[in-house]
C-alpha cells in the first residue's frame, strides 16, 4: 500500500515538473523571440540614424555652400553697384 502511494506521489511529482519545465520552455521561446525581436529592430533604428546622421551632415554642408555663395554674390553685388 505505501509502495503504491509513493508511486502515486512519485508520479504526480514527475507529471508537475514536465508541466513546468514545459511552461519554462515555452516562456524561454517566447523571451528569445522577444529579444530577437528587439536586436533587430535596434539594428533597424540604428541604420536609420547612421543615414539620418549622413543627411544631416549634406545637409549643413549645402547649407555651408549657399551661405558662402551667397556672400560671394552680395560682395560681387555691392562691387558692382558701386562701380
């Protein structure tokens, strides 16, 4: 009788560890997903703001150029206007 409760109990052990080693490795699927997720929108982001940087830097140098430009012509403008 006490073997057959001990096999009971043994059993029941063993059947609520595989449920929760099914649980934990469901979650750990889930988590992996998760980050797997979150590195590769990371590296999306990431390639976002290296070509945003790019842009920005073509940007101010345009702007650099238009403003020289611009200086050259007022100078030409004044040279002109006063000759």
């Amino acid at each position: 009788m006490i073997i057959l409760q001990t096999k009971m109990m043994l059993e029941k052990v063993k059947q609520t560890q595989e449920t929760t080693n099914a649980d934990l490795a469901s979650e750990l699927k889930q988590v992996t997903a998760a980050r797997t997720e979150a590195e590769r929108r990371r590296k999306q982001v990431e390639a976002q703001l290296q070509e945003t940087s790019i842009k920005l830097a073509e940007v101010e140098k345009s702007r650099g150029d238009v403003g020289e430009k611009v200086s050259r012509l007022q100078v030409e403008f004044s040279l002109a206007f006063c000759q």
